[in-house]
C-alpha cells in the first residue's frame, strides 16, 4: 500500500483563505482523515481523533 500522504498546498490554502480555522488545523484534519481512511476508520472514529488532537493542543 502507499507510504506517503502528499498535501496539496494551493487546495489547503485556498480552503484557509476562505475559512476561519488555522492552517494546523486544517492540515491535522487532512492527516487524521487521509490516514483513517487508510486504515478503514469510520467517520465517527475520526471525529473523536480531531477532538482528542484539538484537546491535546488545548493543553
């Protein structure tokens, strides 16, 4: 299988531009996604991921 995520950076910056989230955290919900979706994660699942990664970074 595939060893490597590419990001594409003009899609993510386009989106950051046009939303109020910050670059990490779109770029986090792109990683938690493309990887949960490489492992079969149901959306639900990587739902509760982003808000542990959101909770982790809140300190």
């Amino acid at each position: 299988g595939p060893n490597r995520i590419t990001l594409y950076r003009r899609a993510i910056l386009d989106y950051w531009a046009e939303n109020e989230e910050t670059l990490g955290d779109i770029v986090t919900h792109v990683l938690i996604h493309e990887i949960g979706h490489h492992f079969g994660l149901s959306d639900d699942d990587m739902e509760r991921i982003e808000e542990a990664a959101e909770q982790a970074a809140a300190g």
